[in-house]
C-alpha cells in the first residue's frame, strides 16, 4: 500500500477553492483595470457552481456570468447577492422571476427585448426594471443580435430604457477565437456595435468581449470586463501545449478514485470488453471504478494514463460505464491505492489537457462532464 491509500476515496472530485481563489486574482491582475466575471454555467464547468461562486467572488471577482436563468437562481436560491449575468433563454424564459431576482439578462433578439419589457414593471430590488446586456454577434454565428437587425435593435432598447423598464447595462459579444485576424475583425465589429448603441442614445457600463483566451493574449479584447471560464479552473483554453504553470495557473480539480482490484495475469490474457488489448507479458492489472457514466471519455480507451504507485501509468483495454484497468507492470498494488486520473501535472499526474488529447477533445470537456456519481470534495477556504 502506498502513502496515500489510508485516504484514499471509493472516487471523488476533489476542488481546491485556494485554487480558485488564486487563479481569480492572477486573472485579475493581469486584465486591470478591466473586472473579472467569473463564468459558473454547467454546474461552475463541473466543479460545483455555489462553492466555485463565493471562492471567485473572494479572488476578485465582481461578477457571475451563467448560460440560462436556473443556473442564475441556483446562486440567488444560495443567498449570493452579487451580480449575475444569464445569456441563453429558451423561448418560456421565465423574465418576470428573472427581473425580481435581480438577475441582468443577456438579449440576443429584439423579441427577446419586447418580452423582457413585457415582464418588467413589477417589484424587485430593481424596481422592477429590468438589467440587460445586449448583445451582438460579431462573428460566431451563434448567439446574439445580427449585425443587420443591431440598429433597430438599440434603437427600441433606447426607447425602453427612456420609458424606465429596461436599463442597458452592458453591450456584449463573444470570439470565435478562431485566429488573430478573425479575432481583430470581431473587435472591429464590436467598435462599430458600439458606435451605434451610443448613436442611439445609450451609454452602457460595462462593455465585454473576451472569454479567457482573448483575455490573456489581447489585451485590446478586454474593455471593462471579461468573461472568465476555463481559467477560474486553471485549465488553459488554447490546446497548443500551453499548460497551465505557463499561465501562472492551478489546476482547480483532482480526479481520483482508489483500485477496486487487482490481478496478475499471464502473458496473452485479454482486458475488457472486445478484448482490443492482451498482455505482452506476466503483469499486475489494476481495476479503478470510474466509467464513461462519470465523464471518462470512452474514447480515451488504450491511450489514456494515469498516476498510480508513483508513477504514470496507461489504461489498457475498453472503458467502460462504471471502470476500466490499468496496466501497473510489475509495481506493487493493492486494493485501496491511490489512483489519480488528473490533477496539477506538477504533482506527477496527467492533466486534463492529457485526457483531452487523448480523447480528441478539449480540457473544458473533460472536467464538465465528470458526472454526478462522483462527488465533489472541497479544499482550501470556503
Ligand atoms: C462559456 C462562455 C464564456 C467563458 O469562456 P472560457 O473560454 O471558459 O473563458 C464566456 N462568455 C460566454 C458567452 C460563454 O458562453
């Protein structure tokens, strides 16, 4: 047994909020004077959206910024009062609770503008007025006002905010953070969004456009305010090799689990379903209960390593729902060791970004699926 296995967990998600906390401010500093809203869609991208919220809000954050309105209640139902932002509504979006709950609503159509004003005027912290960031598409072709409906756009948000329901709070859009060139085109096309918002008549606080990738490479991105997601995490967002020491980032999230079992097996045994890898020699197979139903990408099956008696380690055969076996040669394992899927590669263990590559995908993936047979652990402050 080694050191770790008196401690070790059935499997756990263990979140670090010192890490949080500490990636918040790194992130902030760099972007002053521009603010930080920490993005905590998809459950804080997995890693638990109430505890991830109050650690950015003590790192510097002065923001929260969620996809749909659930997300946004889920932080006002756990007593956080500091701003939230929620940008993608279903055509039932319920606006009305929105408004009362203080939430600012991201608005990518102007019907989304009439029935927002169509819910507003009732009570709240607001007035009854509700807090909205327009928002147009610069180029994603995904959310937001399109560029040949931006002018109407504004120029009904300026009559709504004259007739006090609505107040523009901010004007927004997102990168494709596709190149340099096709981010500068976007900036380009913000710039003139703006132009004509203030044409029209308004004069939003916070203009934002950049995600954590443009944040930290184009400093012209960053205006008053980024959005920061995969960053709070301490996953970088490029998947160019960048890590996240290059960053002056810390991995947020442990991955691990102890060896449910373990077996010797001759040379020929076959492993797992299908059989698509047999022992080349005498070796020490060992079992760990994690499966593609906890977000271990399938996938990554016979690519994927993994830290274990000290040393990183491969996945050999299929992954399956609820496991999959490790190749530990001839090291010295027993039930209840230690297995760490990733974490801090400077600990020795993969990264997330490792588990991307092995799986085709992109880290941001890899920790917001982790699924909810898993729990989260915390660390670090509260
Ligand atoms: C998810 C999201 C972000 C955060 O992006 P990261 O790359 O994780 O920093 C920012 N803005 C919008 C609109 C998003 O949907």
């Amino acid at each position: 047994m080694n050191e770790h296995a008196a401690n070790a967990s059935f499997r756990e998600a263990v979140v670090d909020l010192d890490a949080v906390r500490a990636n918040v401010a790194t992130l902030a500093a760099q972007v002053a004077p521009a603010e930080i809203m920490a993005v905590v869609k998809a459950n804080a991208y997995g890693h638990g959206a109430v505890p991830v919220a109050h650690a950015a809000l003590d790192g510097g954050a002065t923001w929260l910024g969620v996809a749909d309105l659930d997300e946004a209640f889920e932080l006002r139902a756990a007593g956080i009062t500091a701003p939230v932002l929620a940008w993608l509504h279903g055509p039932d979006a319920s606006f009305a609770e929105a408004i009362a709950g203080d939430v600012d609503l991201g608005v990518s159509s102007i019907d989304q503008l009439r029935r927002i004003s169509d819910a507003a005027g009732g009570h709240g912290p607001s007035g009854g007025r509700a807090s909205v960031h327009l928002k147009i598409d610069t180029g994603l072709s995904r959310n937001g006002v399109p560029p040949e409906e931006w002018v109407e756009a504004v120029a009904f948000a300026a009559i709504l905010e004259a007739q006090g329901r609505i107040r523009v709070r901010g004007v927004f859009s997102h990168l494709a953070n596709t190149d340099d060139a096709a981010d500068r085109a976007q900036l380009a096309a913000f710039d003139d969004a703006l132009a004509a918002a203030s044409a029209a008549g308004l004069d939003p606080e916070l203009r934002h456009l950049a995600s954590t990738a443009a944040a930290l490479r184009m400093p012209a991105s960053r205006f008053d305010l980024v959005r920061a997601g995969i960053g709070t995490y301490g996953i970088p967002p490029y998947g160019d090799g960048t890590t996240s020491a290059d960053l002056g980032l810390r991995p947020v999230m442990t991955l691990r689990a102890c060896v449910a079992a373990v077996r010797r097996v001759e040379a020929g045994v076959g492993v797992s379903y299908s059989h698509t890898w047999r022992a080349e020699c005498p070796t020490t197979l060992a079992l760990v209960p994690l499966g593609y139903a906890d977000g271990i990408p399938r996938q990554a099956s016979g690519r994927a390593e993994v830290l274990l008696a000290g040393r990183r380690r491969p996945i050999v055969g299929r992954i399956a729902m609820d496991q999959f076996v490790v190749d530990a040669g001839d090291a010295e394992v027993a039930v209840g060791d230690e297995v760490v899927l990733f974490g801090d590669p400077q600990t020795g263990a993969p990264s997330a970004d490792d588990w991307a590559d092995a799986a085709d995908t992109i880290g941001y993936e890899i920790v917001t699926r982790i699924g909810h047979r898993v729990p989260r652990t915390y660390t670090g402050r509260a």
